[in-house]
C-alpha cells in the first residue's frame, strides 16, 4: 500500500516548468579533432593561395607571349 500524499504538491510540482541546462565541452578527441580540421584548413588555404598566385602569375606572362606574338606577326 502506497503511504497517502499531499496532492497540492504533486500537481504543483508537475505544473512547475523544469530547466535543464546542458554543458558541453571539448575534451580528449573531440579537442584532437578540433586541432586537426584547423590545421587541415589552414593548409587548404594555403594551396589555394599558392595556386591563386601561380595562376596570376601565369595570366601576366601569357599577356607578355601575347604582346611579343602580335609584334613578331606585325612585322613586314
């Protein structure tokens, strides 16, 4: 048999909103993983730096074969 309870304080405490917070941290591999995708971007953007320079470097001396084509092709 159940021992009688107070059924003002069953029906407060379910219409009593419960907060709960969660907290998370960033430890052992989450961390570890955190670190390497920081350092795998940073070494993505420096080849697509690197490229980005070639590839305006490139566009620069395609412009100088173009201009030394047009002058050997406009000589008589």
């Amino acid at each position: 048999m159940t021992p009688p309870s107070d059924n003002d304080d069953d029906e407060a405490e379910q219409l009593s909103p419960r907060v709960v917070h969660y907290h998370q941290t960033k430890q052992g591999t989450e961390s570890a993983n955190s670190k390497f995708n920081t350092m795998m971007l940073a070494c993505i953007l420096a080849i697509i730096g690197f490229l980005g320079i070639q590839i305006w470097n490139m566009n620069d001396r395609l412009a100088r074969v173009e201009t030394n084509v047009s002058t050997l092709l406009g000589r008589p």
